[in-house]
C-alpha cells in the first residue's frame, strides 16, 4: 500500500518535470525565459475540462488535443510575437515583455472560455476537480502510471531526438552557434519553431493531466509558472536532464517536505508549501549559479 | 455633502494615477536608467503597504489605550474606529501620523531593496528577473498566511490619517496629498536624471565595462539604486494603503504591482521621466474607462467585461513592442552643459571654421 501523500507527490513531481523540460527547451533555443508556459499548461487543463464534461469522453482523450492545441499557440506566440521582435534586434528583456503581454491575453482568453462553460453548459468552470474521472489500477488511481510514465517517454524522446535523428542535431547545431549552423544549410528558423511547438505541446499535456490531481482554476498556470521557473532554474535553466531532475526534486521537496513538516511542526505550515521551491531556487542560486548541472559532479566523485 | 459623479470619477483617477506613476517612476530609475530588470517591484510596493497595516496602528493604539481587551488584527474595526474618532479631532496627530508613516514605508523600502541587491550584484540578467518576482512572492504569501502581521486573507483596517478633514471629501485629500507626493518624487528623479549621477547610471546600463575602466563602483551603485527605488515604490503602496484605508495581502499581486508598472514604462519611454508619467496615465485612463463602461457591455457579452481589459491591454503591449520599442516618448540624449553654454560653443565653433 503506497501513502496517499508520496502517490500525490510522485505525480506532481512528474507533471512538473515534464513542464519545466519544455520551459527549458525555449530557452535552450531562442534564450527567452517563457512566461507564458504556465498558461500553456492551463489550456491543456481547460481541454480536459472541455472534452471529458462538455462532450463526455475519456479523461486521456484529451491528451492529443492538448498536445496539438498546446504547440500552436506556442508556435503562435513564437512566429508572431518573438520572432518579429528578435529579427529587430530585441534584447531578452523586450522578449521576456513580451511574452507575459501573450500570457495576458491567453489569460484573458482562458477567462472568457471559463465563464462561456459555466453559462452556457451550466458545468463549474472554476476551481474544480477531475479526481472522479480517473481510471483505477489496483486500487490505485491511473494517473499515478500514466503521469510518471509520460515524464519519462518525453525525457526519452528528447534523448533520442537530440542525439539520434538528423533534425535533432541541427537543433543541436542550432543552439550551439546558429550562425555557423545556417553557414552549413540548417533552417535555424525551423528547428525553433520545431522547439516551441514541442515546449507548448508537452506543456499543454502535462497541463491536461492536472485537474486529475489537483483543483484547478484558470490562475493554476500563473501559480505553477514560479515552480516551473524554480525547477528549470535548479537543473541549470541550460540542460534538459538537468530541469528534469530539477522538476523531480522541486515537486518531491515541496509536497514530501510540507507533508513532513505538518507533521513534525503543525499544520500551518502546509499554507507555506510554495516558499519550498523559491526557497530551493534562491539557495541554489546563490551557491551554484549556474544550477545543479553546472557542479562538476564527477570531480568530486573522482577525490573521494 | 456628497460630491458630483464626474468629480468622484476624476478624484478616483487622478489617486490612481499617482500611486501607479509613482511605483513607474521607480521601476523606471532601476530598469529605465540603470538597466536593472526589477521582476520584483512587488516587493518593495507590498513591503510599504505591509508597514503601514502592520506598524502605524499597533503604536497608535498603544498610546491611545485603545486597545482595551481588544484583539488588534481579530477586532481590526472596533480597534481602527477608536483611534479614527481620537485622530479626527486631531488635526496635528493625523499630519504626523502620515509623514512618519510614509517615511517608516520608505524605510523599510530600502532595507527590502537591500535585500534585493543582494542577488542584484552577482546574478546573470535572466536569472536575477526570475529570483526578484520569487523574493517578491515569498513576502506576499507570508502577508497572506501569516495572520499576525496583517491579518492575513482578511487583511487589517489603518488608522485613516485624512478623517478630520470629513466626509468623502477625505478622498480629495488623499488624492492632493498622492499628488504633491508624485510631484516631489518626479522632481528627485528628475533632477537624478539631469545630474552627472544620472549619466553615470546611462554608463552602467549601456557599458558596464567602461563604467568601470573610468572608475565607477557599478556594484555599489546598483545596490543604491536598487534601495532608493524601492523605498520609493514602499511609498507608492503606503500611499496606496492610506487611500483605501485598509491592508489585504491578497490585492497586492504579481500582475497588478509588478506587471503593470512595467506596461507602464514600457509604452511610456524607458528612461524618460515624462514619458512614464504619460505611460501611467494612459494605462489608468484606459481601465477606469473601461471599468466605467463595463455595465453597458454587459448584456451583449456571455463573459465579465474585465477580461477584455487583459486582451486589450496585452494586444497593446506587443504592438508597442514591436513597433515602437522606445516607447511614446523616447529616451532624450542628456544635456552635459545649459543650452547657454552649448549655443555658446557652437557659435565659437562657426567663428573658428570661418577663420
């Protein structure tokens, strides 16, 4: 029998992996720090909301969707709103502007969807959950394998995607020197738009199995977006595997560790949980700047 | 006596408008001026606010005796109006209530920008964004949970210094007392600006290097300026708090009080005082119309009208983005010398290449 508390915490750790390895990709390729990525996230929870009560599928119907409506409106924002301001010669200041300006406007447009739910298909919109929903193995909830499973399929691909196919080289190639890239016939342009499709879909995925965890309103993605950015930051805000292992670490620290403190201190410390991940951020930044990544692990393995 | 609609809608606007002006001006010294991207303005604009819910009224009560077996932050009204109904009488006690209070906020601005600084000198751009909106997050959600400080999700009632002046016409006095406030601040930044300090600030945005090699401690000046925009922002949301005579932690977001501000400086002009304060006005403006138009839409839209507002305002930002980056009013090359002096030159100039 696996404790409530440790199931809750493996999902959420997966489910942020998979959000902060795709917040990492962006700005592996075009060194813009998203964010909008929490949003991302927030339209693959509305999708679930849309198909599973709206047109009463399966919960896991939605993953596609998600996926697909999730890298469009990445590509959107990357083609018409970065791309113009990078060909100006915008600094990563206009470009981080920027993209909160996007998340306002699919803020705004997650709201109205929210409200057009409620009124005309009478269904609760806004801070709800889709626990129900969910298929049973062994007693356990589906999404305790599909979640985990997911994190590490992407993580995977992204392995063999980067390392073993010829686009995934130019990509390489791309975020390496884009200059000599496009010296050598590599379609830098494509390969980031290939990116940030890729970054909004698993975002919109990862952001579609939500609500089978916790409630969700049409704010989750603006409260996740500082856990994303603290994860991605811990893993070296550099290195895919890095904000992967960062997303494990951040997840399990903040739901295992209030978890535990609740029980050694009080309950009053579960209304702190979110100080957990900043707090995680804030020291590694000041020791290790660069991120978990940037430690020269096998040094220090070497002299022992 | 009541006051007519149209002047309640202008005294409404214009007290906005200054508390928003003033935390723009602020942002604009740190990011504007000197190129620090200050994510976290919430910061120091809730660490003000914080101050005047937390501080000014606890002392009060304690000299007033006003307390008697009440709890201060349970029985946060019958606490606020004893001491309202002492200060209200009391034209002297309430002027100095106000002062000390915006200068305590503004104190305590600057001990949260120093901590701010800390980060600030030894963190790579993007990294230092995203550490001030996490520091800024971190001070908002104690306001929130932890009770004792301000009360929490239920926040605390001020002592209202403007009682004695009576009726609604105390938002009039707020509202002057905002501006004359606004206006001393545009003053100290402006003169900032035009000052050698202020080119030297210009240096460290566009040439760290250099600034250096012609001798300039960047780190300490970053560090200055970090404390002195924020205990100018802590007095934006002590403002802010007086006006609305009460604390909530929960109006004191990410979106509102760092986003905005930074809309503001944006479409304004970075780096032009003037600029900013149009920046501000448009935005202000721009709400509060749509606010007041909001019932008439009401009916044709199957959603809340606040919506559009967001829509509307990012549409905006990126059209200003894209196509006027500098902002309505673009940054001005600094004047070293007085016109005088310059027309002066140039005149010697033209006798010399006449020769």
């Amino acid at each position: 029998m696996i404790p409530p508390m440790f199931r809750d915490a493996i999902i959420f750790a997966a489910l942020l992996s998979m959000l902060s390895t795709s917040l990492t990709l962006t700005y592996m390729t075009t060194k813009v720090p998203n964010f909008a990525h929490g949003n991302f996230a927030t339209i693959g929870i509305y999708m679930t909301l849309l198909l599973a009560k709206v047109l009463k599928l399966n919960v896991y119907f939605t993953l596609i969707p998600s996926l697909i409506v999730g890298g469009v409106v990445a590509l959107i924002l990357y083609l018409f709103v970065l791309k113009p301001l990078m060909d100006r010669g915008a600094n990563y200041i206009t470009l981080m502007i920027a993209t909160i300006a996007y998340d306002m406007i699919l803020f705004s447009f997650l709201n109205i969807f929210a409200d057009y739910l409620t009124r005309t298909f009478k269904i609760p919109a806004r801070l709800f959950i889709l626990k129900s929903l969910d298929f049973r193995v062994m007693g356990q909830p589906g999404l305790f394998i599909i979640a985990p499973l997911l994190a590490v399929i992407s993580v995977i691909s992204f392995y063999l995607l980067l390392n073993k196919t010829k686009f995934g080289i130019a990509m390489r190639a791309a975020i390496e020197n884009p200059s000599l890239a496009s010296v050598v016939g590599i379609n830098v342009n494509l390969t980031y738009a290939v990116s940030w499709f890729i970054s909004g879909g698993l975002a919109g995925l990862a952001g579609a199995l939500t609500p089978l965890l916790i409630t969700c309103d049409t704010n989750t993605g603006m409260t996740l977006i500082v856990h994303i950015f603290a994860a991605s930051i811990v893993g070296g805000l550099t290195n895919i595997y890095g904000a992967f292992f960062g997303g494990l670490l951040i997840g399990l620290a903040e739901r295992l560790g209030t978890g535990y403190l609740s029980l050694q201190v009080g309950t009053w410390i579960i209304a702190y949980r979110s100080i957990i991940p900043l707090a995680f951020m804030v020291v590694t930044l000041l020791f290790a700047p660069k991120g978990l990544t940037s430690i020269p692990w096998k040094k220090i393995l070497r002299r022992r | 006596m009541a006051l007519p609609v149209a002047l309640t809608f202008l005294i409404d606007l214009l007290a906005l408008l200054g508390i928003f002006a003033i935390i723009s001006l602020s942002l604009n010294i740190e990011f504007g001026y000197t190129g620090i991207p200050n994510f976290g303005k919430l910061l120091a604009v809730a660490g003000g606010a914080f101050f005047v819910g937390a501080v000014p009224g606890r002392i009060l009560a304690y000299v007033y005796n006003a307390l008697d077996n009440l709890d201060y932050i349970r029985d946060t009204n019958l606490v606020m109006t004893n001491i309202n109904r002492i200060l209200s009488t009391d034209v002297l006690s309430s002027i100095t209530l106000l002062i000390l209070s915006l200068l305590g906020a503004a104190f305590i601005g600057a001990i949260l920008g120093f901590i701010a600084s800390y980060p600030a000198i030894r963190l790579r751009e993007d990294y230092l964004a995203i550490t001030l909106l996490a520091m800024a997050e971190i001070l908002v959600m104690i306001g929130r949970n932890y009770e004792d400080l301000i009360g929490g999700t239920r926040g605390v009632a001020i002592p209202d210094p403007f009682r004695w002046v009576g009726g609604e016409w105390r938002f009039v006095a707020a509202t002057c007392t905002i501006l004359v406030v606004l206006l001393l601040i545009l003053f100290y930044v402006e003169s900032i600006s035009r000052s050698p300090l202020g080119r030297t600030l210009r240096a460290i945005r566009d040439d760290e290097i250099s600034a250096e090699v012609f001798g300039k401690d960047v780190v300490k000046i970053r560090m200055k300026v970090l404390m002195v925009g924020s205990s100018i922002a802590a007095v934006g949301g002590a403002l802010s708090a007086f006006l609305s005579g009460s604390v909530v932690a929960a109006g004191f977001t990410r979106v509102t009080h760092t986003f905005w501000p930074w809309v503001m400086v944006i479409i304004g002009g970075a780096a032009n005082n003037f600029g900013v304060l149009l920046g501000s006005a448009l935005f202000v403006t721009l709400r509060k119309v749509i606010t007041f138009y909001k019932d008439v839409f009401k009916p044709f839209l199957p959603f809340d009208v606040v919506w559009l507002e967001y829509l509307l305002l990012g549409i905006i930002l990126i059209i200003v983005l894209i196509y006027r980056p500098e902002g309505i009013i673009p940054e001005k090359p600094s004047r070293t010398l007085s016109r005088r002096e310059l027309d002066q030159i140039m005149r010697e100039l033209k006798l010399k290449t006449a020769k």
